[in-house]
C-alpha cells in the first residue's frame, strides 16, 4: 500500500511538473502603457532620524 501511495505522489508530482514548465518565450503584450518611458524621482522622510530619502525610477515599458 505504501509503495503504490508514493508511486501514486510521484506520478502526480510528474505531470505537476510538466503542467508548469515554459513552452518557448513569452508573447509580448500588447495594451495601453500606465507611464511614459523616463525617470522619475520621488522624496521622503526616513523612519530612523526622520533622515530625507530620494527614489529615483527608470520605466523603460510597462503595460496595463
């Protein structure tokens, strides 16, 4: 009984393995982008200190 319980979970674990694996290169996706490509800078104060931070963020593409 064992041995058909783990034969059973391997088989399973198989094809859950198969199910997941990439099938070649993703498509590009195609919509409206939320940013225009560029950089953008934001300012902040710090927990520890209340010390100043600045983010900058480059967005080369991001899409809806």
């Amino acid at each position: 009984m064992k041995r058909l319980f783990c034969l059973l979970l391997c088989v399973l674990m198989v094809f859950g393995a198969i199910g997941c694996a990439s099938t070649g290169e993703p498509a590009e996706p195609e919509g409206e982008a939320l940013f225009a490509p560029g950089t953008y800078t934001g300012y902040g104060q710090g927990f520890y200190l209340g010390e100043p931070i600045k983010v900058d963020v480059t967005v080369m593409r991001i899409l809806l």
